[in-house]
C-alpha cells in the first residue's frame, strides 16, 4: 500500500455516513447485502446510499456484484486488512530505532 492510497481511503472513510455503510457491510460478512437491504439498515434514498457506496467502491473497500436482478455489497476484507496494515507496521518505528541506536556500544 501507498500513502496516496491510504489517503483516499481513509478520506473516504472520513464521513461519518460512509463509516456506517462501510461498517454494516464488514458485520455482514462475506455474503454481503443487497443495496435494498443496506438502504434498509440504513435508513438513507437510494440515490444518496448511491452517492456513498460509488465512493468507497472507486477507493477499492467495497465491491459490487450484480446477481440476476439484485446488486450485491461487499467489503473487501483484503482492502481492510492492507489499509489497517499500513497504519499499523510503523508503530513505535522510531522509538525502536532509537532503543537499538542507544543499546549499541560506542
């Protein structure tokens, strides 16, 4: 992952609608959920869900599938995982660096 990515993402993420669309969609699982039943949830027109979803979709955290006459949700968990990845892998980094740099002998 790229920080340009990262952005996007977490900017996305950074309304709070489009958090509790994206969070439904994580509990949901790997199934994911219809848009009438996401609408449903969360009590939003369709045109405005539509708004939110084409957002975190173009930023790669939720994908679309159309099955027969239904459009189906889903979060990419692999998107999650590299986006929580990313923030996580350079905790306490520098502070480490300056542990090992102090510990080595002059």
């Amino acid at each position: 992952m790229n920080i340009e990515t990262a952005s996007r993402q977490l900017d996305a993420l950074g309304k709070p609608t489009r958090l509790r669309i994206y969070r439904t969609l994580v509990r949901a699982g790997t199934a994911g959920l219809s848009v009438g039943t996401l609408q449903e949830r969360m009590a939003m027109p369709a045109s405005t869900l539509s708004h939110h979803l084409k957002r975190l979709v173009e930023t790669g955290l939720v994908s679309q599938e159309r099955v027969a006459t239904t459009l189906i949700c889903r979060a990419e968990y692999p998107a999650m995982s590299a986006l929580i990845g990313y923030l996580a892998d350079e905790c306490c980094a520098d502070e480490h660096a300056e542990e090992a740099q102090a510990a080595r002998p002059s």
